[in-house]
C-alpha cells in the first residue's frame, strides 16, 4: 500500500511540474510581414487575420524591405518597425475590442489591411 502512495504522489508532483502556472498561457501567434516587393499581411497560423478574440499576442514583424514599415494602430496599440530598417522582431500586444489597421507609412495608399477584434 505504502507503495501505491510512493507512486500517486511522485505521479503527482511530476504532474504539476510539468504543468504551466497558472495564467502563464503563451500568448497567441501573429506574424505581420511587409516586402520585400509591394506586400504586407498579417497572418495567423499561416492564414490572413480577418477578426480575432480580445487577449495578448506576440506580433512577430518581419520586414523585408528598406523602403517599408509595417505599422499597426488600433485601440490601445501604436507599434511600427522603421523604414530603413530590415529585419524580425516580435512585439507583445493586447488587443481590445475594436477596429485595427496595419499599413506601410510610405505607401500607406497601396499597402494596407484591417481587422476586427471582437
């Protein structure tokens, strides 16, 4: 019996070791990329976000081109990468209910998108 009860408690305590604490959910996924050519996008999962649930992300930037920026407004949140600059960065973000745009500040006429949080 005795080790019956070994057995529970190890299983136990490896259990919650293993087991993330409480609220450290990892933020969901978005990627934003713009360039090299006249392209941006923001993507979930490989796939073109559209609308999403309020809550925290990681916004991964990747900016192939010296002559754009990928910037995104929306309620709350003012994050852009620079022109000149090439390169990747995540940013974290909370996105709260209501209308986001992501445009590339030189050519915001031709390169741009939207979504909704909801």
């Amino acid at each position: 019996m005795n080790r019956l009860r070994l057995a529970a408690a190890a299983l136990t305590a490896f259990a919650l070791a293993a087991a993330p604490a409480q609220g450290g959910k990892a933020p969901t996924k978005l990627t934003g990329i713009v360039g090299p050519g006249f392209t941006i996008t923001l993507t979930k999962g490989g796939k073109r976000v559209k609308t999403l649930p309020p809550g925290k992300y990681a916004l991964t930037v990747v900016d192939k081109a010296t002559n754009h920026n990928f910037h995104l407004t929306g309620p709350g949140v003012n994050l852009k990468s620079g022109v000149a600059a090439k390169g990747t960065k995540t940013y974290p973000i909370t996105l709260k209910r209501g209308t986001y745009r992501f445009v590339c500040d030189p050519h915001a006429l031709d390169l741009k998108g939207s979504f909704n949080v909801s």
